[in-house]
C-alpha cells in the first residue's frame, strides 16, 4: 500500500495550527491513514466498489469521484450507493448517511471537488469542533500517540472491531509518521505546579506538610478549564516563577489547606517560611500549608524580593482567584484570552500562569517543546486565525457586499468569513483557496477604496491635503501620488494647489534663508538643496550667499582653532574635517597645529 505522505504533511501541519498536540495529530493521521488505505480523499470502501460491479456498475476510485463532482451520482445515490447498504468514503471513511451529506453540502458550498484536500480536512475539523469536542479536547491535550489514537478509534472512527490489535495498529501508524516526519517536535508533555489537595483528599483539615506527595505536586497540563493565562514577558522573572514552583511542589515540607473557620491561618504559613528562608522553596525545613490562590501569590511575590521587582514586592499574599487576574496585570503580567492558550498546552511557556477566576489557578513549569520553536511566518490570514487584521479584512469584506455571517467583524476568521472571501475570491478572478494573501487583499483594498472614495463626507478639502503635502505627509514623487490616488483625491488637483501655496507664501530674503542654512535648519547635501527647493528657494542664489558669509565671518587664529579641536569642540575624523571646512577653515592647517600641541 502507497502512502500519500505529502498530504499527511499537509494535514499534520493544518492540524497542529488547529491546537492539536504532536502526539495527538499523529495519532489523528494514523487513523486517516488506516481509513482512507494510504491517506487519499478520493478512497471509496472496497465492498462499495465490488457491489456496484456484481450489479454492472463498474467504479474505480477516480471515475466514482468524477461521476459525483459531474453530477452522473445524485447525493441520494452518494448516501446510499445500494439500497439498504451504507459504504464509507474519503479520508475519514464517512459513512452515516448524515455524516456524508454533511460532507456533500460543504463541497457543494465550497464550489470544490468531493475529493478536495482542504475540504475534506477543513470539513473533518468542523466535526470535531461541533459533533465530537471531547475528542478534539484529548487531541489538544494528549501526550501520547496511542492515547490520541485510541479516542479517534473508538469516539471518532468507530469501526466494527476496536479491540487491542487494532488499537496497536493504528497508534503504530502514528508513530512511524511521527519518527519519519514529525520528529523535530518533541511529544513533551507540558507540566504545570498544581496545589488542589490535603492528604485526605479534602480542602481543609488535614496536617501540615505534604504527606502523600500529592497535595503540592507536579502534573501534566489538563483543562479546568482555563479563563485566562497570566504571561509575565520578563523572561528572568517567568523562569524563576516557574523554578519556584517546582520546588515548592518537590518540598514535601509543603502541604494543602484551603483554610476553613478554625484554621483560615494555615493557608498563609507557607509565606511565613518562605520569608524566612530567604524565598527559596527548597530550603523550607519545617511543615507549612498553602492553597492554589496563597502559593501563586507567594511565588510571584517572592520572586519580586529576589529579583528586586518592586511591582512583584508588591503583590498581596491574600488574593484570591477572583482578584488575581487583575493584581497580577497592575504587576505586569500579560492577560492573554485567546483559545491556543486555554485549550491545550502546546502555546504555554515556562512560568505561564494558568487562571479560572473562579476556582483555581496553577503555574506551567514547562511549555510544549513546539512551542519553544520559531514558527514559520505566513503572509496571508486563514480560517481559524484572529485578531485586528481578521477584522479589517471583514469590515472591507462587509462594505463591498460580502457577508461574514452574524457575527460580523469580530476577529475571528470562522466558517462564514471563510466562505465570503471565497465568493470574493471567485467573483473576482483570483484563485479560490481561502487564504487572504497579497492578490485578494490588493484587490480587496481596491475596491474597498473605491466604495468609500464614493463618499466625501469624511474627505479633507484640496487646500488642507496640500498643506499636508507641503509639510512632508504625503511623501514625494510616485508615492505621494499613489497615497493621494488610494485616498480618493485626485493627484494634479492636489499638486496644483501645493504649486500655488509654494509661491503665494512670504518668503525669508536669500541672507535669511543663508542664515539658516550656516546656522544647520536646512541640512547638509542633498537633504538641504530638496528642503530648498521645496520652499521655493533657488538652491544655488542661496548657496552663494552662504559661501560669503562664512568668507566674512570673523575667523578664529589656527592656533586658537587647534586648542578647541584639542578640548573636543570639533569632534573627531570626517565629522571634524567637514566642521572645519564649512566654517572656513583649512583643515591641514589646523591639524598640523593640533599634531604640534599634542607633542
């Protein structure tokens, strides 16, 4: 059996991008690649085509993809290729007669092949978002191949046999394209310093210390789920953060109370021995209790006294969940909300604390080896990217006629923006992939500019824009042209009146101007003679004037020159030279008076 490895390339990537761990994206692939016999979207189930043939309908896995997309095979024929029988097809083998019209209708909207790639893929995505967020939950979590394997067999795929040799088969798969493909990221699973417990399993009551090992401990990252992850972008401060953390949850010396109305005081004994001994976890000797909310205050205040970061000193031992998010932001922690962040480790760092406002909080003390990496940078938005760019493109997208869906211009690059700049896309001749690049976003902006350029309302009028132009805000030549042209206003009309207010204006005499020029508010070079120019000063009158003032000027003795160039008045090398000759001064001169000084 072949392998379509350049398409398992392409989805681990599109699944990585999609919050999924390493370990569970391979795991994901092997699957498929089990499903589909090889990786391929155009897989029919082999009983399908075998059926079909008894009944004279011959079929290769091609011609029965062509024989849909031209329309030979109807959706009830698709769904239900012999009466009574249901047959798998693509990469995931979908079978259900709901789960295949599913994927019909998304072709359909799409305007794509039944066979396409990014469509079956975009469409096997939206199904684990909608339909099966458990499994996509462990996807973005796992650790493990055969853990990632396992949930998509038996939650996901849901074949008739699932039993253990199965089981191995299809993780074994995931494992050989993580050893042979996927390698350089590191299956590391991302650890956080949690404080959840006493020794009986209770939040209060228990004796101080950490009697099992479990009650400040460390473990791997899980979904609380998280509201919010608090960064502090000081790297020397997030590493002893999360150093810290790992001490104290190593020091058995440190255990779990929550505080109740007979010992609300014990949660705070573990900041009394950290104080006491010198804020290191590790050197704590004597039985002390903490909770989640105490143990991250403690920390992030000690490592303000080790570090002297007085914002960090400053941090209260009594917050709470409900006020940490807040306190830890006035300390100058980082609020990051976005999803990457809250629903799988693969974004965490080291020292990231992990926040539910409302229950619990934790402190990552390592981050997914992937994402230690220098991604690769793309230049173009996508489905399943956010921020202010999304936003821009769909408020073009919105005023040119194209709809983002309900929700408009709200960051998220979801299925209906998708769909938009598609339509956009195949409206205006470009290619239909999806992807917001340098072509769709030109075109786009263009005729977004030209629907506003429509509306003068918030236009300026011509004297202010050539006001604008003449100090300098509109840039020069082909620029200034293109910017005003963008902007909607016509470019000979602008420079017209920049020609007239250039010469209407009250004009400094030439020894003014030379003044200025001897005095350095005009530049030097190139740089003085535009600036000239510009303000509509012949350069070389002004020039000449120039020339004769420093004639005339009253010279300093070369001697007294060469004590100034001693003391450091006249700088050094060809800043030095440029100075004396432009005060008229002859520069070998002078230095052979410097030279005699010096000796």
């Amino acid at each position: 059996m072949s392998i379509n490895v350049e398409a398992e390339k392409r989805a681990y990537k599109k699944f990585r991008q999609a919050g999924m761990t390493a370990a569970g994206a391979c795991g994901l692939i092997g699957n498929l690649e089990a499903e589909s016999d090889g990786f391929y979207t155009n897989r029919v189930e082999y009983l399908c085509l075998k059926r079909l043939k008894e009944k004279g309908k011959v079929y290769t896995h091609a011609t029965y993809t062509a024989a849909i997309d031209s329309g030979k095979i109807s959706c009830e024929e698709f769904l239900h290729p012999l009466s009574g029988k249901q047959y798998g097809y693509g990469l995931a083998q979908w079978t259900s007669p709901g789960r295949k019209s599913g994927l019909w209708n998304f072709a359909k909207q799409r305007g794509v092949s039944i066979a396409d790639e990014d469509m079956q893929l975009d469409f096997l995505l939206k199904e684990l978002r909608e339909s099966y967020s458990p499994v996509l939950a462990i996807l973005k979590s796992a650790t493990t191949i055969r853990q990632a394997s396992d949930v998509v067999l038996k939650k996901f795929e849901i074949p008739a046999n699932t039993g253990e040799s199965v089981c191995e088969s299809r993780a074994a798969r995931g494992q050989k394209f993580y050893n042979d493909y996927a390698k350089e990221e590191k299956i590391v699973s991302v650890k956080i310093s949690n404080c959840g417990h006493d020794e009986n399993g209770r939040y209060a009551g228990g004796q101080a210390g950490d009697q099992t090992g479990t009650e400040y401990q460390i473990i791997n990252w899980y979904n609380r789920p998280w509201l919010c992850v608090l960064r502090f972008e000081d790297q020397e401060v997030a590493a002893l953060i999360a150093e810290m953390a790992t001490q104290a949850a190593n020091n058995n010396m440190i255990g779990y109370d929550q505080g109740t109305a007979g010992n609300s005081n014990d949660r705070y004994t573990f900041w009394e021995q950290l104080a006491a001994n010198g804020y290191d976890p590790s050197k704590i000797k004597k039985p002390c209790e903490t909770d989640c909310s105490q143990s991250t205050a403690s920390i992030v205040k000690a490592v303000g006294y080790r570090l002297n970061k007085p914002k960090l000193k400053a941090v209260s031992v009594y917050l709470t969940t409900y006020n940490m998010r807040s306190a830890f932001k006035t300390a100058g922690a980082k609020v990051l909300t976005d999803q990457k962040y809250l629903t799988s480790g693969t974004c965490l760092k080291p020292g990231d604390i992990l926040l539910n406002d409302n229950h619990h909080v934790a402190i990552a003390v390592s981050g997914d080896a992937s994402s230690n990496a220098t991604p690769a940078k793309k230049n173009y938005l996508e489905k399943g990217d956010t921020g202010s760019e999304v936003t821009a493109m769909q408020k073009m997208l919105i005023k040119v006629g194209y709809s983002c869906g309900a929700a408009g211009a709200d960051g998220d690059f979801g299925s209906d923006t998708d769909s938009a700049l598609r339509k956009f896309q195949k409206d205006n001749g470009l290619t239909v992939d999806g992807q917001y690049g340098t072509n769709s976003k030109a075109k786009l902006t263009a005729l977004y500019n030209k629907k506003v350029g429509t509306t003068t309302s918030n236009k300026k009028d011509v004297t202010t824009v050539a006001k604008e132009v003449i100090a300098g805000k509109w840039g020069s030549g082909d620029e200034r042209k293109k910017k005003l042209t963008a902007a909607g206003y016509n470019y000979d009309t602008v420079q017209k009146k920049v020609n007239e207010l250039l010469k209407t204006r009250t004009k400094k005499s030439v020894a003014e101007v030379a003044k200025e020029v001897v005095s350095g508010k005009w530049g030097n070079g190139d740089e003085r003679k535009k600036k000239l120019t510009a303000a509509g000063y012949n350069y070389d009158t002004v020039q000449k004037k120039v020339n004769e003032l420093l004639k005339t000027r009253t010279k300093k003795s070369v001697a007294e020159v060469a004590k100034e160039v001693v003391s450091g008045k006249w700088g050094n090398g060809a800043d030095r030279k440029k100075k004396l000759e432009a005060a008229g001064y002859n520069y070998a001169e002078v230095q052979k008076e410097v030279n005699k000084l010096l000796k």
